[in-house]
C-alpha cells in the first residue's frame, strides 16, 4: 500500500497538481478579452485566475491542460434581470382581440354593417386589420390604373383635334313631290332630303346635316315649250353658306290652263371639299383612279414614278416618260414643279345627278332617291363636347397664363402672377356652377328625361374613349342592338350557342379531371402498419 502511495506522489510530481476551477476558466476570459474587448468579470476572479496560471507554469511546462467551462454559479458578474420571459400565447390573443375591437369601434358607427368586395359580402364584426388593408392596397391600384388610362385618353384627344377630320359615308334620302290646288290653280314642288342615322341619338344630337349642305348648285330647268311661261330656277349656295341651313325646297307655280302635266329636270351637284375632278380615260388607266382631288392624283402620279423609277439621276426634279406616260402627256421628260398645270388638261368636272320629274293636276306618289354622301366624322365634336360637358382641360398652365395676359381686361403691368391666377380659377369656378345650375334646371323640369339623356351621353363617351377615330361607327344603326334581328336569325344562333355550351362543358371536365390528378399525387401515401 506504501509502495502505490510513493507511485501515486512521483506521478502527480511529474505531472502537476490537477487543474482547479479558476484555471479551467482562464481560457475562456482570456479569449473574451483578447478578442473581442469584453470585461473578463469581477477582480477578485480576475486575480485568482492570475496566482492559478503563474503556479500552474511553474510546475509543469510539457503538459498542456484542456480547461473546463466555468458553472453559472461562479459567474456572479451576469445579470439575470435582463433575461426576456417567454411570451405568454394567451396575452398575445388578448391584444389582438383589444386591437381588433378599437378598429370595430371606430368602423361601427357607420350606418352600413356590410363591405363588398370582389363579389363577396363579408361582415364588418369578422374585418380584420390585414384584410381593410389588402382591400385598399388593391383599391389603390385600380385607381393608379385609371388615371393612367384618362391620361392617356386625354393625349390621344388632343393630338385627334389637332388633326384633320376624317370622312364617314352616309346615306341622303331625297323625296321629290308635287301638289296641285284646283281653287288657286297652283302647283306646288317640294324637294326634300334627310341623312339616315338613328332615331334616339339623333334626338340627343341634334340634326345638324342639312340637305342643302351637301350640294353646291341645284338647277331646275324647264322644257323648251314651257320656258316662255316658266323661267329656269338655279340654286347656288353662297360663300358664308348662309342660304344652306334647310332641309326642303319648295316652288310654287300658277298651271297652264291649257296642259295638264309639266315636265322638268333636276339637276343635282355635289359639294366636294376639297374639289374633286374626272379624269380623262388614259390617265385614270395610268393611275387607276377615276375621280379624285389634286392631291390624290399627284401622290396616285408619284407613287407610280418612285415604281419605275423614272425619275433623272442629275436633277431630281425632271422625271423622263416611258410609253404609258408619253401616251399620256405627249413628252418625253416633265419638270414635276409644273405638274399641276399639265394635270389640268385632263381634268374635267364632274358631271351632275339628273332626275326626269313630271308635275300632274292629279295625285301622284313621290320618287325617292338615295345619295351617298361623305359626313365629317363625329369623333371630333365628340371630344369637344365630353371636353366642355367635364370642364377638361387640354391647356398647359403656361400656355393659359400666356392666354390670360393676351385677352385679359386688365393692364398687364397692373397685375401680378398671383392675381392672374387667382383670376383664372374665379373663372373655372364660375364655368362649374354654371353648369351645376344648368344640370339642375333640367333635372327639376323633367326628371324622367334628363336621366334618360344622361345614360346615352356616358354611353356615347365610353364609345369615344374606347376606340380609334376609324373604328367610331356609331352614327350607323346597328343590327345585333334589336331584339328582332335575333328573332330572325334563330336558326343559326340557336346551334351556335349549344356548341358553345357543348365546348364549355368539355373544359369544364378536363379541369376537373387535372385537379383530382393533381389532388392524388400531392396526398400523403399511407404509412405501413407495424407487423
């Protein structure tokens, strides 16, 4: 027993005392402090720590000791006051319940206890924050998305009315009849035209094309026999077309006693703006058009010299004839400069509409004649009246106060910049009332009709701000707006719409096939029971 107690001595000689606690935490301190610049705690572990180390060094230097962490309970130094308790869940719900029933406070003394939605009816008492909020973020963005869409609208108008108005082709009915009094022993002629458009927006827009307005000159002429009793009447409209705001023409003349029936010619000319002539037939080969402006047949002659490329390689302007042209012209070369002159040779005016009519002591039914006739499109009126009916403005704020100075009242030096302003919106604010007062006036007369009125002008401006100047068709009647075009035309709507009906049903079952596929493979597959 003596002898393993010497062993025990000699070992613990050789290897040193064993470590103690302080020494197993000198590591750590050491590092916390080197490092990252931490207090290594209190002193009086501190210097304990230093006598261990220096004693520890003294008595072996070949072993190196592995420390051990220091137990929480020799660090005196932490401070547990700091410690976060754990959140309580149930704390948790009690707040969101007590924020949840401030909003409700503030909401419930609204009136209406139902918000829609998306097409859902929700309950205001189960609104919660998160769901007012994603409402309104999508509320935002459609109304980002609509101020876009106006603002774009409001360029493509003021570009529209800076251009020329576009043509649309019409249809002029002409009713031509005649009376005859035996009391006064008269005769009465009467000729009568209307352009065809629909009957409501016409009693909303007003008929503002006239008969006279599409003819230049209309000449009744007389027979040869019955021109020393009756003298020929020609019709011309003057430069202020003052004289062309009617729809009829009427003539009344005392009858022959010796004949019964007078015959005469009406002879209509078209008004064309800008003028347009007949071309001489090799021309029109040439170029492929028979009537046209001046405009159009030198672009028409021009595009066919830029095809054979006829013009001179050292002076542009002089274009040399091949055989078609030399037909045409009776030269060789043409200075395009002057081809307006040399046009003028083949044109010639275009040849009035004739109509043969006879006036009888009898009754007789009236001849109808249909013209067409070309309308200047209604976009552009259409953009100044939803311009003027919503007060838009198209003008910039520098372009109005230029505006301002050069028609206002006032001496310019007299005014300031904020008193010119302050003008213009006095302005504004008088134009808003006025047709407030205006609105309201109408709306107390007739309700009934200003309601109705005020449905087909938001129709009529939908249809102008949704489409193009060339796709605008809305001056024409359309078929597919009566219930009897599709009463006339069931036997291929009926079939139409059961193969539509049909086609939907197929994808309808496609989709649900892809679901419950879907469904199967995402299901969780059965765990095997334990043998």
């Amino acid at each position: 027993m003596e002898g393993d107690k010497n062993l025990t001595t000699q070992k613990i000689k050789e290897e040193g005392p064993p470590p103690t606690e302080p020494q197993q935490s000198e590591k750590r301190f050491k590092d916390t402090e080197g490092g990252d610049g931490i207090s290594s705690g209190p002193k009086h572990i501190q210097e304990s720590l230093d006598t261990s180390s220096l004693k520890a060094k003294d008595q072996s230097m070949e072993t190196l000791i592995i420390p051990k962490r220091a137990s929480t309970r020799e660090l005196n130094y932490i401070d547990t006051n700091n410690i976060l308790p754990e959140p309580d869940p149930k704390e948790e719900a009690e707040e969101k319940l007590k924020k949840e029933e401030e909003i409700l406070k503030r909401t419930a003394k609204k009136k209406k206890r139902t918000i829609e939605f998306e097409n859902k009816i929700e309950d205001i008492n189960e609104l919660s924050e998160l769901n007012i909020f994603n409402q309104y973020r999508r509320l935002k963005k459609k109304s980002s998305k609509l101020d876009m869409f106006i603002r774009d609208k409001l360029t493509t108008m003021k570009e529209s009315l800076l251009q020329p108005p576009t043509k649309i082709k019409q249809n002029l009915k002409i009713k031509i009849s005649s009376t005859y009094n035996e009391k006064s022993n008269e005769w009465n002629l009467r000729i009568q035209g209307r352009v065809m458009q629909n009957e409501q927006k016409k009693a909303l827009q007003g008929d503002d094309y006239k008969m006279l307005n599409f003819f230049e000159k209309i000449f009744i002429d007389f027979e040869k026999e019955d021109q020393t009793n009756y003298l020929n009447i020609d019709w011309r409209k003057l430069n202020n077309a003052d004289n062309c705001s009617y729809d009829a023409i009427d003539i009344t003349r005392s009858m022959i006693p010796e004949k019964e029936s007078i015959k005469i010619s009406i002879k209509f000319f078209k008004e064309y703006s800008p003028k347009e002539f007949m071309l001489s037939e090799k021309l029109s080969k040439l170029i492929d058009i028979q009537q046209g402006s001046i405009i159009t047949i030198v672009y028409a002659l021009w595009q066919y010299i830029k095809l054979n490329r006829l013009q001179d390689r050292d002076n542009r302007k002089i274009i040399n004839c091949n055989k078609e042209m030399e037909e045409v012209f009776m030269r060789e070369t043409i200075d395009f400069s002057k081809i307006n002159s040399i046009l003028h040779r083949h044109f010639t005016p275009i040849e009035p509409l004739e109509v043969n009519y006879e006036i009888i002591k009898g009754e007789q039914e009236p001849t109808i004649l249909n013209i067409p006739v070309e309308v200047n499109s209604r976009h552009r009126t259409d953009l100044e009246d939803i311009i003027v009916a919503n007060n838009i403005n198209l003008i910039t704020s520098g372009e109005m106060d230029h505006r301002a100075d050069e028609e206002s009242l006032f001496d310019k030096d007299c005014l300031n910049q904020e008193e010119k302003s302050f003008l213009s919106k006095v302005g504004t604010n008088l134009r808003n009332k006025a047709y407030a007062y205006r609105f309201f006036t109408e709306y107390a007369e007739n309700p009934k009709l200003k309601i109705q009125n005020i449905i087909l002008e938001q129709k009529k401006y939908l249809e102008v701000m949704s489409s193009k100047e060339h796709d605008l068709t809305f001056e024409l009647e359309k078929e597919e707006d009566h219930s009897h075009f599709y009463q006339q035309n069931m036997n291929w709507i009926v079939p139409e719409i059961e193969d539509y009906e049909y086609e939907n049903e197929i994808k309808i079952k496609k989709e649900r096939e892809l679901i419950e596929a879907t469904q199967k493979e995402n299901e969780p597959k059965d765990q095997e029971e334990p043998q």
